[in-house]
C-alpha cells in the first residue's frame, strides 16, 4: 500500500513539472530528500541489525530475553 502511494506522489510531482505548476528545483529537492531518507533508513536497519548480531555473538545465544528471564527467575528463587 505504500509503495502504490509513494509511486501515485511520483507521478503528481512529475506531472506538476511538466505543467509548471511547479519549479523543477523542488522536484529535484524531493527527489534528494527522498534518497537521504532512503539512505537514513537502510543504514539504521544495517547498525541495528549489526548490534543485534553482535550482541547474539558475546552472548552465545543466551542474549535472548526468555533465557534472561529465565536465569533471572532460578537466581530469584534460589534466593527465597
């Protein structure tokens, strides 16, 4: 749904250049700020993933929260 929606905003700008209801220097402003985003987007995805993985690694595969709960509740109750 919003891929059709980011095509539809496309085609609006590049018809309103073509019209000239607008200059082609916001067109191309957009077209910037769309890839910057793009580009913000991916490289957040990479170092999240990137953290996520490392964090997997140190932890070997105990980083995971049902095995964090369940340590924390055998010391809990190892306690009491």
């Amino acid at each position: 749904m919003y891929t059709i929606f980011s095509l539809l905003k496309w085609v609006v700008l590049i018809y309103l250049v073509k019209t000239g209801r607008i200059q082609e220097s916001t067109f191309l402003k957009w077209k910037k700020m769309t890839l910057t985003a793009v580009t913000m987007i991916v490289l957040h995805s990479t170092l999240v993933i990137h953290l996520v993985e490392g964090v997997d690694l140190q932890s070997n595969g105990t980083g995971d929260g049902y095995y964090l709960r369940e340590t924390f509740s055998a010391l809990h109750n190892k306690e009491a």
